[in-house]
C-alpha cells in the first residue's frame, strides 16, 4: 500500500531557471499543487523528505502549507538523467474516497519452468482505484509456467475496490526459451557443411 508521508511546503516567489537552480542549491524542488478545479499553486519541497518519498509509487502525500494540509499524490516526476536529481513534481490533489487512474508497477514473483526465460512486456498496468488505497505494485506470479505461457492483464489480482483500465487482454508476461548463441553457430555450421556437399552433387 502507498505510505502515507508529510511533507512542508513553502510558497514559490521565484521563476525560471536561474530561480529553480538557486531552490536546488538549498536543497529544495520546485512543484506545482492542482486539482479539484483549483488554480494551480507553484510550491518548494523539502529536497531529501521527498525523494525519499518518492521512492514509493503512488505515495499518497500530505502537504503541509500556509497552516493547512491537503492529500496529493505524484502524477509527474522530472528527473535530470546524467545526476539523477529530481527536477520538478507534479503533485495532483486528492480526496479520501475519490478514485483517480494511476499506473501501477508490475512486480513479478516465482520461477518459470526449467530452461525458460520471462520477459515483461508491460511494466505498469493502469487501474482506477481510490485515491487513498493506492497499491505501491501488483504481483504477477510465473511459478511454474511453460514455454508460450502469458499473463495478460486480466490475470493480475488488484486491490478490492480497485478496476482494470489498461486492456484486459494485454500481456503483461510472457515466458519464452532463449535461443543462445550456441544454438545460432551450430545453424551456421550445418549450412556451410551442406554447400559443398551440393558443389560435390553437380
């Protein structure tokens, strides 16, 4: 389930990028707060409590702000790719007993069949589900499954209360046996073994 974390929020009064640097310098990301039909609000979040936060998918947030608190949740992290430094959150406001479409990670757990291989063809699935009982993954179990097996994601168990939105017959798994290089050499050597065999003929 996603944690339920708090973060305190301070107004933003500086723009650009030179101002979002500066905020980064001190140890602060720029973010912007929405939802519910309200204007959105440009806000600084602590820079350590919420990456650690967002460690977490779907981390259901309270920020603190101005003497009053709301519940949000993540809807768009920016990351910079070379350090790996979280650039800008997207926070959506949510309410308890609203639900809202997220993408959920998928964790796979088990071992296929001896000699096969799983390959994740979808790494999220999207699912409706209230807001303040957001799953952090969905399990996707492969114990025991043959070559050609495939897990679609009507197959995942979601959290009750909660309704499939990515499409039912999409294959999240698929097991399969690798071919190896061993296997594409012998192919090779089989064929270059025949052509003279066939000059010899003619």
């Amino acid at each position: 389930m996603s944690d339920k974390l708090t973060l305190a929020a301070e107004k933003r009064t500086e723009f650009g990028k030179g101002a979002a640097r500066r905020a980064r310098a001190a140890h602060k990301i720029p973010a912007v707060i929405y939802g519910h039909g309200s204007d959105p609000v440009h806000i600084l979040l602590p820079g350590h409590d919420t990456m650690m936060a967002l460690k977490h998918s779907n981390a259901l947030l309270t920020i603190e702000l101005d003497g009053s608190s709301e519940m949000a949740i993540a809807k768009d992290v920016q990351v910079e790719p070379v350090r790996r430094i979280i650039e800008h959150v997207d926070l959506l406001l949510v309410k308890k007993g609203e639900k809202i479409t997220v993408d959920v990670p998928v964790h796979v757990v088990g071992e296929s069949f001896a000699g096969t291989i799983h390959v994740v063809e979808h790494a999220t699935v999207q699912i409706l589900a209230e807001a303040t009982h957001l799953p952090e993954s969905l399990e996707v179990s492969i114990e025991g499954l043959e070559e050609g097996a495939r897990v679609y994601a009507r197959d995942i168990e979601l959290p009750k209360g909660s309704e499939l939105v990515t499409d039912a017959d999409a294959a999240v798994v698929v097991i399969s046996v690798p071919r190896g290089a061993g296997a594409e050499e012998e192919e090779a050597e089989a064929a270059a073994a025949e052509a003279p065999a066939e000059a010899d003929a003619e």
